[in-house]
C-alpha cells in the first residue's frame, strides 16, 4: 500500500505482515502531498505546491523519483488516463500534463472555469469532471489536450428552493455516474449520461465530513473524518442503504484504498489501518429494516430559545437524535431509544450534552436508524 504523509513524504506499506502493516519504503517530497494515482510500476503524485512527480515503484524498498513538472499552483489531485495526467491545482483549476516520457512531463493545456478553488478531478472518456467546493462540479471537454472546454456545470442545490445542499469535495466517475464528496453532507450521485446537462440522482448522508468514496460493484466504502469507515449498498442507486461501519482509534478518516480483500484506511493522527473488506449487503428483507416513513424538519426554524424535530418511521424502532456543529462535531444527543411507528417529535433548547448555551450560527440535526440517516439543517439565532 502507498501512503501519502505530509512529513515524511511517500510510505510503503507491506499490508501482508501481521497484525500491523510494516514500512518497507520511503521517498521523501518537497511539497504538500495530497493524492497519487498508480498504473503499473508508476506512481502519479499531486505534491502541493511541488508540482506533479511522476515515481517508479518497481521496487517498493526502494521508490525513485522519475521525473516532475512544476505548473503555477497548488496541485491536490490527479487522475490518469492513456498518455496524460489530468491535474486539479487549487488556484489554477484543471491542468492537462502529458507524461508519455515519464521522466521528462510537459504541461499541455489547461482551464480554470470556477472562482472557487479546485479541489478532485476524475477523467472518464471525453471528459473530466472537476470539483470545486461551493461552486460545485464542472464537466470539461478534454479532447483537445491543448483547449479543454467547459461543457457542464453542476451546483450542490435543491432546485425549487435554491437551498445549497453541500460543496464538492472528491469525485469519481462510474459509468453513467458522478459519486461527489459532499463534506458535511454526505454522497452525492450526479447523472452524466449527458456531461452538458448533468442531474442529481440520490443523497447518502453519513456523520461526519466525507474525504473520499470508493466503488467496489454496488457497495460504497466511505471516509468519514467523524464516523470511521462507512459502507453503502448502492444497488438501487437512487436510494442508497446504510450497511454498517467499522471505527478507528480517531474516527478521522481522510482516504481509503481497496486492496485484495482488503480496506487500507488513513485515520488523520491515528495512523494507517487495515481492515478486512467483509462487507456484504444485508440478507434482511428491506422490508423488515425499519424505515424512515418522511423527512426530518425542524420547527420553527430559525428558532430561539427551542425548536421541535419531527420525523415519522414506517414501524416501531431504535433511532438516535443528534445535533452537530456545523463543522461536524458534536453537540447534543437529543435522544437514543424505541421510537413508535408513526409521527415522532423532540425538542432542543439550544444547548449541549452539559447545558451550555450555543452561540448562534447553523447546526445540523441528524435522525439515525439501523437502515438510514435522514439530515436537516436549523439556525440559532440569538
């Protein structure tokens, strides 16, 4: 397994020890690493501020820098295809770098279509689909390498009501899809059977802040920075299905990689984990897992001093109530019990697990049961 470490540069891992990975190779990086693609002996890494570097990892002991490219900006992702690495740099947008000689990679053509900083690219076909937080993702014409064209833009909202649903984060291209990292608002499923006119398909939400999202057949293995690993049944895309999750020492999950039968998983300080890939989708009939019967709403909202969440479940069951900052944190457990089927309330009083007041601002309140998480979001104002 190849690791990325801020200090100490690209780590091998030889995940075939027991009981813990042991380090075998190291390639110090002068940049910020952020994220690396590999094909075949090769290593593509997105190094921050230090450009594209392209490694040779033929022999994992002993990973050797090839060959570099340094193009103006912050470079935080890359995806590759045939003969090019298609670059997201974070003050520069896309940038197309053709690595046919690896040890000498030239800039081609590039485009920054968004205000907002480019965060993840994914290539698929004629196209590249770049993430830039609040703005949204763009779909770019890439059969040019020289003059890349922007021919889609999706924003993370609700269109009726023009309600901002989340920023993208990471993406992935599978097929007629697009799954985005939407941070603090879970999964996000984009339709890009058309790339001009791209749609929203379904919403996954998790616990936490979503890094990264990775496909293996119709089973989703997701990075969440509050909640570990966690693991979706996408066989009926337009409603995804909560299979379970697995925790760290942190619960910071920042990036997750399948290897074999294995799930090799970043946890922020609590290091580099591997986990057995034994997730299967749940032989209980759907109907029998109990179900959110309607949305969660909050009101009034906003609200001051105390707002009321109502929800209603298909049949009696377990459910949790939480509050969580808007950075994804914790604040209150409103409630952890039996639920009776039907219409369901409870109240908060604008304060945490040890009674203190909360400054105004947005929060999050999330209804969790053993098969789905429903989220909504309410301000405090004071």
């Amino acid at each position: 397994a190849y690791v990325l470490d801020n200090l100490h540069g690209l780590r091998v891992f030889d995940i075939t020890t027991t009981p813990a990975a042991t380090i075998v190779g190291n390639l110090g990086l002068s940049g910020d690493s952020r994220q690396l693609e590999i094909v075949g002996s090769l290593a593509y890494l997105a190094d921050g501020g230090g450009g594209l570097k392209v490694v040779d990892i033929s022999i994992p002991s002993s990973p050797g820098l090839l060959g570099s490219v340094a193009p103006f900006g912050n470079q935080v992702d890359v995806a590759l295809q045939g003969s090019f690495a298609y670059v997201a740099a974070e003050d520069r947008g896309l940038q197309i770098i053709d690595v046919t000689n690896s040890a000498l990679p030239t800039e081609r053509g590039s485009l920054d279509p968004s205000y907002y900083s480019a965060i993840a690219v994914d290539v698929q076909g004629d196209h590249a689909y770049l993430a830039c937080g609040f703005d949204g993702v763009y779909a770019i014409d890439i059969t040019d390498p020289d003059a890349p064209l922007q021919v889609g833009h999706f924003v993370l909202e609700d269109d009726p009501t023009g309600v901002h649903l989340g920023d993208a984060g990471n993406v992935h291209a599978a097929g007629d899809h697009l799954f985005v990292s939407g941070y603090d608002d879970g999964v996000f499923v984009l339709d890009i059977t058309d790339p001009s006119a791209m749609s929203l398909v379904s919403t996954f939400v998790t616990p936490g802040y979503v890094f990264e999202v990775i496909l293996d057949g119709d089973l989703a293995y997701i990075a969440d920075y509050d909640g570990g690993l966690q693991i979706a049944d996408y066989s009926d895309i337009a409603n995804p299905r909560y299979l379970g999750c697995a925790d760290t020492p942190h619960k910071r999950a920042l990036d997750i990689a399948l290897v074999g039968n294995q799930v090799c998983l970043a946890d922020w300080e609590g290091g580099f984990h591997v986990l057995p890939q034994h997730c299967v989708p749940s032989d209980v009939p759907e109907e029998d897992l109990p179900a959110l019967a309607a949305p969660l709403t909050a009101y009034p909202n906003p609200f001051n001093p105390q707002t009321t969440f109502s929800f209603s479940l298909e049949k009696a069951a377990m459910a949790r109530i939480t509050v969580f900052s808007a950075d994804g944190r914790p604040v209150r457990t409103i409630a952890d019990r039996p639920f009776a089927a039907g219409p369901n309330t409870c109240s908060w009083d604008g304060r945490d697990d040890r009674g203190r007041g909360r400054p105004s601002g947005a929060y999050l309140v999330r209804v969790e049961t053993a098969s789905e998480i429903r989220q909504s979001k309410v301000m405090l104002l004071k």
